[in-house]
C-alpha cells in the first residue's frame, strides 16, 4: 500500500469559475463562483468513469496525494491511489471544495464585486441543493454528462443524497456514509451551539472581522463541540480514559486531563485553517438540508436508477444508523437497488475517516458490480 | 397533591458562617466559609430525622417551596413536603448551596477577606469532599449527629457518595440518582467545552469580572451544551421534531428551529443566577471526583453499614446506566445494601428532575424500609 502510495504523489489544487451568476434556492443570485478542486487519474474516452467525492464540514477539495511541501496527505489519502478503493487506474476522481467554503471556493470570506470587500454577512444563506447546483457546473466544466459515482461521508452523504434527488439521472450511483436525509434536533442543537460560540465571540464583530483579529476563541469552541460528537464514550475511554497531564500549568484551569488537552488541541488547529462564517453558513445548510420536505423519501427514491451503498457505524451517535436504515427503507419501498452495510466500529462519527479497511473493501467491490452493471441489492453487517 | 404543596408555603434561605478557616483537600486553608441552606419539616426529640439533599451542578439549596414574592417553587419541590416522598410529617429535610457555588455559599464571587474583593480565580480549587466536608459542618452546627439519608441526582449523588466514603458512619442510608464514582472522558470533555466557552468570552477577563460586565454569552453557551447532554435524542425529537419558529427576524444565523430557540432561552435565563466563574470551580470538582482513585470501588464500599437505593434512567447518556450498575456491582460484592431501579424515562439525564411520580414511590418505600430497619437490597425495573 505504501509503494502504491506514493504512485499518487503531488497533486494541485485547481480553480474552474463561473461568471455568469448563480441561482440559488433562495432565489438570490451570487457570482461570479469560483470552485477549487482537485481530480486524480484519467478520464476516459467516453468520459464515463468520472466518480465525484463531497467533503464534509470541515473537510476541502485534497482528497488524496499531498501538496508540494507538505507532509499531510488529503483527507481520504487511503482510499484514492493506484490499486486503491477509488482506484485511479480506473477512475477519474474528482473533489470540491463546496459554495460557502473557506478553501479556493466562493464564500463568505470571498471579495463581494459589489463592495469589493469580503463578502461576511452579505453573503447569502446557500443551501446543499446550492453546493450541489455548483458541482453540476463543475461537471459540466470538466465535460462530464454523467458520474459513476457521487460518494460522501456526513455532510458529503448529504450532497450525494442531493445528486439523487435534484440530478439522478446524472448519477449511475451513490456510496452515502454516516449520513442523514435531514438533520434530527439533537444535530441541529450541536450546530447551534458551535454558532452560538462563534456568534460569542467579541472578534466576530457580525462577520466583519476580515483584515482584523479573527474569532478564533469562538471557532475554536465550536471544533470542541464538534470533536466530542465525532467520537464515541469508548473511543474516548480507550484513547484517554482519565489519563491526567504531566505538565505543571499552574493555570487553575488548565488541561488536567489528557482529553482536553487533545480537544484544544483540535480547536486551535482547526482555527489556522477555517473562517468562522464558512462554519456558520455551512453549518446553517446542513441544518435546513431535509430531502423529505416535500414528499416522503421513498417518493424521492422513486424512479431513481442509480445503485446505491450504505454504510453506517454502530458507535456513531451523531449520525446515528436508523437515520441510514430510514433511507434503506425507503429505497427498498421505492424498488431502488441499495446495498446497506453495518460496521461495528468503535470510533463513533469518526469511523468514516479512520475505518479505511473496511469500507474499502466494500466499496471496490460495489464499484466493480456498478461498472460491470450488474449490483444485488443487499444488507449486511461487518 | 396540589393541597399538600400549599402547605409547604414560604420558605426561606438561612445562612450559617464557620469563622476557622476551613483545610481542603488541596492543603489550602479557606475561611471564613458561609453555607446557604433551606430546612423543612422538624428535627424530632432524638436528632434521627434528618435527610440531607445535595444539588447538581446548577441548583441551590431552594429544593421546595416558594420564597416570598416568587412564583417558581425549589427545583425539587414535588417531592418535598407533607405527604410527599420527602415527608416533612417524618423527615426534617436540609438542603445546601455547595461550597464554590453562587446562590448564597461561599465562592469565587465572595469577598475574600485577605483582599475585600471578590476572589475571582484566588479562589482555591475545591472538591466534591470539600463540599461534602462544608456539609459536615452544616450538620453538626445543626445538632446532627447522624442522617437518616443523604440524596442527590447527577452532582448530587457525587456528594452523597462523598458521604458514604469520608463519613459513612453518620449516614443510615442514601439515595444515588443519575450519578457516577467517576467521570469518564465523555463527561469531562462536555464541562472542558463549557469551561473553554466562558472563558473565550471577551469579559471573562481571567476571572476578574466582578463589578464589570459580565462573561454572559460564553455562560450562556456553556448552560446550552449542557442542555442537549441533559436531552435524549428522543426527548428533542418528541419535544421539537424539525419545528421551525414563527417570527421573522431577519438575522441571517437566528433561532430558525424551535430548538434552537429552547436552547438560547435556557442559556439566556441561567446567566441571570449563576456565576461564571462558580461554573468554572464547580465543573472542575466534579471532573476530578473519583472514588477509585485510591483502591476499587467495592473496598471503598467494604464495611459501610448504610443502606442504599440507586437509580439510573436508561435514556440518560450523560451518567449513562452502566455508570450506576457499576456502583451497585460493587455495592454487591462488598456485602453493601442496595436497592438498583432503572426506570425506563425517554427524559434522558432530565429525568432526575422530571420522573417524580417513579422516583416518588420508590423514594418513598425506601425511607420507609431505612426507618422501620429493615430493607432488602434488590435490582428492579420499570
């Protein structure tokens, strides 16, 4: 794996924008809209063997293979390569970064051509079905009718949900991981209360705080509410149980325990690299994202043709797997071929970044049957 | 009921001041040391009756009744009173705002006398046997020599197992509700997010707040994690659903769901009572209380005569239930009396103060049996 690893090497992030503006859900309309993105391996000749992979909150469009200087590999590193999962001797994989982002795509860190100021609270609420509408355009950009397939873990699930509803046709098949079809109140409840920090923060100053201090205290904050979610009361257990810290802060209330040294940790790394209005409006979309708005999901699953692999973990209790049973439901009652699996992982939300073996596993073998046409629907547990 | 409740009437907080400095477990010496306290009902002829109940993290010693003017009673109230499962026909009942809390006792809002000012974070760390040790002197001030039980939800059942470690021969019996001998990682990481949370906050100042504005907004975002922990996911669900608010303000990241705007009530009415700064102390307290920390649970348990009722709601996933069968695991194996009930409530860590109907006939029986001497330990369900 480590030979093939490097096969991959350094890859750059490019920029594809468009100038005529976009129509959001809202009926607003913004541009121009600048994407980032990255793609690993060939397109091939019929152009059909494109696969899109969606990031979640606070992932970006470097999905795999590292950037010049840097000793980080992408997000999913393991996954995409030669001989990997997301094969690149077969597929042409593409990530983006989405509307909204703070990571080369427009958003509300981005200058506004009205003011020629950074756009903050100007900015107008995009919605997933708006991240989606952009990534269209991408496509389209890149010359691509139709994708193999749209895969996304968490937030990213929630964009390739989108596909099937607003693109289907477009859409061979979905891989949705540690996802939901709306969000319940007790992950809205998370969002907000990362808003809310955020919102606390003196620096925040409504947004305005380009070319000022930045709310870092406030972001930072939010990451922590984030991590504790993203893991499991075991993982947590196992990683730190109630290991206290060696270092002698004498600081009242310092990080005693090796767990909230890790939580700071995360917070200020997290701050060097996000905008905390990205959070805000990213956050405010996933939040509103619900597919059963209009009709009931099965009635959204209707008629689609597109293959579908679900995976969820036990330990995942932000995500937690009856939301991704509703949707196996659904697809089963509306006749569309879904693969379900459960993994009994103990790393919680994380488990879609950290259980690389396992849902390699599945989905080269979910990807081979899509490319050969031929997938039996299934449920099975691991 | 509703007729009992009125008998209880007026009550009203006392205060009693040890002027020797008090020796905490860190070594330091604090003094003098005030204790609020409310007591109902009448210590009989032979000092026998007295039931000691300790608060959680955000209550005081108001349990029941209504202070003169109020409209609110305690935050136990339906289960103090003539008739009621704290009967105060039968017991006389003591409740007291803890060492480091804000409504009365002393802490980090108090006066130091060294300075005559506020102590701000001069304060020094304190304990859950600290607290417990400040409640010794309360009793004894009080003419007590031995109580008939000590009872606590969530923190409270911390003390009350404090009592049963330092002072196990002047307790007959307690109550341990929603409660853990220690907290896992899970539980420390959410009060490290509070902490950080007003502590980000511009006015916190290092503490030295007092007589300025206020930490409010980084309290406030403390209190609202604190809330979704205290929720089930069922509970939100049942509570909100995706329920979104009516009125329209225009704000772009406003309390657009219902929980949303539950969540930003609860922290906006809890600054107006609590003190950042005893949010700090007190959520430190209980992240180092560990009643492990020197041998295992069933030889601290080991010889302890008193009697014990233990209660865990099996939604709570904050002091979820194995955290209580541990305790009565080793309840058992040291030959201790305990009675385990795990009652089925959908209320989450709410529970402790929303299941009076159960927790009263269970609290009721168990007094009952402790005062008649007899009781038979035993694990049940409802």
């Amino acid at each position: 794996m480590k030979q093939a690893n490097a096969a991959l090497g350094i890859v750059e992030t490019q920029y594809a924008t468009v100038t005529e503006k976009l129509e959001l859900e809202s009926g607003e309309k913004l541009g121009p809209v600048t994407l980032a993105y990255e793609t690993y391996g060939t397109l091939n000749h019929d152009r059909s063997n494109a696969v899109l992979i969606c990031h979640a909150l606070s992932g970006d469009a470097h999905v795999a293979g590292y950037h010049a200087g840097e000793h980080k590999p992408g997000w999913w590193h393991d996954l995409v390569g030669p001989g990997r999962a997301f094969d690149t001797h077969k597929y042409f994989i593409i990530c983006s970064n989405v509307l909204g982002g703070c990571r080369g795509s427009t958003g509300p860190g981005s200058i506004n051509p009205a003011t020629s100021e950074p756009y903050g609270l100007r900015f107008p609420l995009i919605t997933i079905g708006d991240m989606v509408k952009a990534q269209q355009l991408l496509i389209q950009y890149l010359g691509i009718g139709r994708l193999r397939a749209v895969v996304g873990g968490s937030m990213g699930g929630m964009q390739a949900l989108q596909w099937l509803h607003s693109a289907s046709g477009r859409v061979e098949s979905a891989i949705l991981i540690a996802t939901a079809a709306k969000h319940s109140p007790q992950q809205i409840a998370f969002n907000e209360v990362g808003r809310q920090a955020i919102m606390a923060d003196h620096h925040w100053q409504d947004g305005n705080y380009y070319g000022e201090r930045r709310p870092l205290k406030g972001l930072a904050v939010a990451r922590m509410v984030g991590h504790i979610t993203y893991m499991s009361e075991v993982s947590m257990l196992e990683k730190f149980g109630r290991q206290q810290k060696d270092d002698k802060d004498p600081f009242k209330f310092r990080a005693d325990f090796e767990v909230e040294g890790y939580l700071q940790h995360r917070g200020d790394s997290f701050v060097k690299r996000f905008d905390a209005n990205s959070y805000l409006y990213i956050t405010k979309a996933m939040d509103f994202f619900d597919l059963t708005a209009e009709r009931p999901l099965q009635e959204v699953f209707r008629g689609i043709g597109a293959k579908l692999l679900v995976i969820g973990f036990r330990s995942d209790w932000l995500y937690p797997i009856w939301q991704l049973q509703e949707i196996v439901r659904a697809c089963k009652i509306a006749g569309v071929n879904a693969t379900y699996c459960e993994i009994d992982s103990t790393y919680g939300h994380d488990a879609f970044l950290v259980e690389i073996e396992q849902e390699a596993h599945l989905i080269t073998h979910f990807l081979k049957r899509v490319s050969s046409g031929y997938t039996a629907g299934d449920v099975y547990e691991i």
